[in-house]
C-alpha cells in the first residue's frame, strides 16, 4: 500500500477517530499513526500479517478498542495495559501463549476475545477487571479452570472448543457469571462441578460435544434450577 493512501486513511481517522485498515498484508503497526494519539477512539488492523505490536500502542490515551483480529502476534508489550479507556480488545486468530503481566490494569475492559490463540489457562489478570462482560477463550489450549476463576467478573465466559477437562469448582462463585460455554471440550461428567448446578448465578450452561451424554446430566441433583 502507497503512501498516500495511508496519508488518506490518517487524514480521515484524524476527523472521525476510526483507524481502520484490514486485509492489507500490512506486516507492522503503522508508526504514522503516533501521530493520531490523542485523536484515535479505534484501531481496527485485522487480517494483517503484524507480528509485533509496539510500545508506543501505550500512547493512545483515548482509544476505546482496539482490533487486531488474524494477524500474528505472539506477544503483547506491557505498554498495552496502560490504555485506561480501552473497552474492547479483539484479538481472534493469534498466537497469543499469555497475556502481559499488567493486564489487570486495563480497568475499563468489558470486551476481551482471544478465540483462536495457544493459551494454555485462564488467566489470572482477568479476575482484576470489574467491567468484563464478555471473555471468549474459546479454540485455545486450555486445559483446566483454576481456582482464581471464582474472581472473574464476567457475565460470559467462553471455553468452547479447548481441551478443558478439570474445572475448579470456585467457578460457580463467580458473581456476575451467567452463560458458561464449554463445548467441545474433554470434560467427563464427574469433574463438573455439581454446584455450577445448585448454587451459582448460571442460567445457560452449553456442554455439548464432551465425555457424557447430556441426558446424564439432567439427572444430576440441581439441573432443574
């Protein structure tokens, strides 16, 4: 892509706040747009080919989301956790294996999609943020739900499609949690904890495609609430 096709794409994201540039096999983060800090709400650079997102992400202030859906990111720089505003982070089709340390610090999050990743757990930082309320972790390499997962203020939480087969059972503690999605996972129906059933905030929980049959699981004390 030319530069003065760029140039049009900054001169318009200048007046509307919207930088979006996707499918354009760009291999980095455009450095021009450092330029736009203080102007930029959204950044949408999806179906790219960008391996490396660069510090100076931690300059924009004021953007809201940010969407780098199929692209080949590896690692995020801590810099990223300093966008206090940032409501919604896609990031689809990665190879994501964590997140940075200082995740927690994205206090505004309500949004966060990390399906298509190599993620091995659920991770910790998440339980910091008290806005979530979408988390999908699906078509990840998860394969068990910790204890901190009790913290997590979600109220969808997104596991189809790991190979999940223990779940601690604090996930039915979670205060806000109301869909539970774990299908296609490695789950016998032993190792789902019953409380999910009998006392938690969960009315839809989605358990197709795992070691039982469902029907089993509607004999289990507590189905009917």
């Amino acid at each position: 892509m030319g530069n003065s096709a760029l140039k049009a794409h900054l001169e318009t994201a200048q007046k509307t706040g919207v930088f979006q540039l996707t499918g354009k096999g760009l291999t980095e983060f455009p450095e021009d747009l450092q330029k736009l800090t203080s102007n930029l709400r959204t950044i949408d650079l999806s179906n790219n080919k960008i391996e490396l997102l660069p510090p100076l992400i931690g300059k924009f202030s004021f953007l809201k989301s940010l969407v780098l859906n199929n692209n080949k990111l590896t690692a995020l720089p801590e810099e990223l956790c300093k966008l206090k505003k940032l409501e919604t982070l896609h990031l689809n089709g990665n190879h994501l294996r964590q997140l940075p340390a200082a995740f927690g610090q994205l206090s505004a999050l309500k949004t966060l999609n990390l399906s298509g990743n190599q993620l091995r757990t659920v991770p910790t930082q998440l339980c910091g943020l008290r806005h979530l309320d979408v988390v999908d972790l699906s078509k990840n390499q998860i394969q068990n739900v910790p204890d901190t997962v009790g913290e997590l203020q979600a109220i969808e939480l997104n596991l189809n499609q790991n190979q999940i087969s223990q779940i601690s059972v604090q996930i039915s503690h979670c205060p806000r949690l109301k869909v539970l999605r774990l299908e296609e996972n490695c789950l016998e129906l032993s190792m789902l904890p019953q409380s999910i059933l009998s006392d938690s905030q969960i009315s839809l929980l989605a358990v197709e495609g795992n070691l039982f049959e469902i029907k089993k699981l509607r004999e289990l004390e507590g189905y009917d609430k």
